[in-house]
C-alpha cells in the first residue's frame, strides 16, 4: 500500500479542526457584532455565552485525543507500517470525531457525545496496537 495513504485522514481531521474554528468565530463575533455582548464576556471561560462557550470545548477536543492519532499516523508512515487495516481504522477514527463535533455542535447530547468519544478511544486504541504489532515485528 502507499504509505502516504494515511494522509488523507489525517488532513480531514485537520479540516475538522479548522471548520470548528470557524464555529467559534461565527458564535463569538457574530453576538460582538450585532452589539449582544461585550468583548469582556470572552476574557474568562466562566462568562462567555453557552453556544461560544461550546464551539470553545470542542475546540480544545481537536487537541486532546486527535494528537495521540497525528502522532499514530505519522509513526505508522515513519516506520513503513501504513496498510489497508490502519488507514480504515484512521477513518473511522476520523468520522468519529466528525460526528462528535456535529453532535457537540448542535444538540449538545451528552450521552451522544460520550458514546461517540468512547468509540473513537476504542478505534484509535487498536490503531495502537496494530502498531505495536508492527513494531514488534520488525525487531
């Protein structure tokens, strides 16, 4: 397989990334512009509007787990270890997060999102082992 397969994932996850900074944007300047808040209210975490305040979450979530899959895919590539079974799990991984946010955007639905977080650990906890495995066989 290419290697540079494992890419592709890696860069929607990157677009994911960028669509919820426009989020946070539009959630913050949108109520900044039509005169509904003052730019005080995003100094502190604690005053910010609830719709901010969540872009701003899931936000910091596109910097939690998903640094564990960058680092996974770049090993992965690094060490020639990139196959069908490893880009598919990068994927999923990736379409996890996609719904995560989607969820975490919108309804806000805890129990949604936490099934949707678990689900995403999981696969991306077998993308680890898979390149355990990997690595073991090349010593």
């Amino acid at each position: 397989m290419n290697q540079s397969q494992i890419f592709w994932p890696m860069l929607a996850q990157v677009f994911l990334t960028y669509m919820v900074y426009a989020v946070l944007g539009r959630r913050r300047f949108g109520p900044l512009i039509a005169g509904a808040v003052r730019p005080k209210v995003y100094t502190t975490r604690g005053s910010e509007p609830e719709g901010s305040a969540t872009a701003s979450n899931n936000l910091m979530n596109q910097f939690e787990l998903p640094v564990l899959f960058y680092a996974l895919c770049l090993s992965l590539y690094v060490s020639s270890g990139v196959g069908a079974a490893t880009v598919a799990i990068a994927w999923v991984f990736v379409a996890l997060r996609f719904a995560h946010a989607s969820v975490h955007l919108t309804s806000n639905r805890l129990g949604m999102r936490s099934a949707l977080f678990a689900a995403g650990f999981a696969v991306l906890g077998v993308g680890w082992v898979l390149f355990a495995v990997h690595v073991a066989a090349l010593a």
